[in-house]
C-alpha cells in the first residue's frame, strides 16, 4: 500500500440562462438552474455578475 495520496481539484458550476439587453448587449438572468461539480482542469474560462435593475448582469 502506498502512502502517497491524490490531490483533486473540484469546482461546483450553476447553470443559468440569459438574457440579452438589445439596447447594451449586456446579458441578464433572475433566476439560476441547478448544480454540477466538475473537474476544475475542463473549466475554460470564468465570468462575474453584478447586481444591475433588480437582475443579474454577467460581467466576463
């Protein structure tokens, strides 16, 4: 048996789906759909969100 252990890297991702203001561009959503953990190795890319007119706007 070996004393050498496995380090993971896991990350929990929350789908949404947006809404696009035509005006801005900006996308928007109210609500968020369900959860999945995955490997942080398959993650490409990260966005933020900022609270904007009583809705979320996603900042990438």
């Amino acid at each position: 048996m070996s004393d050498t252990g496995i380090t993971l890297a896991l990350a929990v991702v929350r789908e949404i789906n947006t809404e696009e203001d035509m005006l801005t561009g900006i996308h928007h959503y109210e609500t968020m759909g369900s959860l999945e953990v995955v490997d942080i190795a398959s993650i490409q890319g990260v966005v933020g969100r900022i609270w904007n007119r009583d809705r979320w706007a996603i900042v990438d």
